[in-house]
C-alpha cells in the first residue's frame, strides 16, 4: 500500500492503483504534467459515484490546490475561480454579494469535477451545469492550452472561470 491510497478509489468505491500524485498550483504545471505522461487522471474532490477518477497505474492530477477565486464583477456577475473550489466554498463566498450557484449537489464537490461529469442538481429546475456553461479552456494530451466558447440558450446569468473552464450560472 502507497500513501497515495485514498487517491485509488473516489465515492463508487472501486479501487485502483495511482502511481504518483501531484498538486499542481497553476496551469504551467498542469501542462507539464500532462505534456509528459500518457497515463493520467484528473482529479477533483474524488466525490463522484461512477468510478470516473480510478487510477491503473496512473499518475493522479489532483486539483484541490487550484482553488482560488478572483474578483466579482457584480457589474457584469462574473467571478473567476480555479477547477478545484468546491462548490460549497463558491458559494460561501459568493453568499456576501447576494450570489450563489444554484447546483444542490454534495457540497464537496470541486466545479472542475462537476463540468468533468455534467453535474445535475439535486433539486428539479435546476438542471446541469452544462446549463451553465459558456466558455472553457481546455489543456489537450500534449498539453498545450486552448480557449474553446460555448454558447448558451439565454442563460447568460454568471459566469466563473477555472483553469480551464468557465461556467455561466443564474442569480
């Protein structure tokens, strides 16, 4: 057993094997990383119950350090925040300015892990976050950057920013 156990398995209970495990702090990292291993997964909160972040000998890409959130452009009401806030601590920082992502999920849940599986609220009406989604930025396999719009159907409401995505939410 390595002391990366609790980085084999996430909320379905399997169990696989991560070769290694990093914290990366910024996208730079994030790239490296990927630009040098074929064998990754991404990781956020490990919360998700399908099995979706199970290691096979992999190096695990553990986001939870990329958790900052910028300014609020209440203006505009947009934030900018990193893939591995939960939405939990989103929206305790959201909660001053009148704001909140209205996704009831379980509140450890990181937003890059919830764009990572369409996450559907736990709530009717409230639908997925792709309902949400405007723009993402995406780091593809050789690790190079790439800025992708997404639009949506007049759901401009809120938009957040990660690494590498940005998500559009209602008031």
């Amino acid at each position: 057993m390595n002391d990366h156990t609790c980085y084999n398995t996430d909320g379905s209970g399997i169990i696989g094997n991560a070769s290694r495990v990093i914290f990366p702090k910024n996208n730079e990292e994030v790239q490296k990383a990927v630009s040098t291993n074929n064998n990754i997964v991404p990781r956020g909160a490990g919360t998700n119950l399908m099995g979706s972040v199970i290691p096979d000998n992999s190096l695990v890409i553990c986001m939870k350090k990329m958790n900052l959130v910028g300014q609020l452009d209440k203006r505009n009401q947009i934030v900018y925040t990193e893939p591995g806030i939960t939405i939990k601590e989103l929206n305790e920082k959201l909660k001053s300015a009148g704001f909140e992502l209205p996704l009831f999920t379980n509140n450890e849940s990181t937003l890059g892990g919830m764009v990572a599986r369409n996450e559907l609220s736990d709530l009717s009406g409230y639908g997925h976050i792709k309902d949400y989604l405007e723009e993402v930025d995406l780091i593809n396999s050789r690790g190079e950057l790439f800025l992708k719009i997404i639009m949506i159907k007049d759901k401009i409401v809120y938009k957040i920013r990660f690494i590498y995505k940005i998500i559009n939410w209602r008031q």
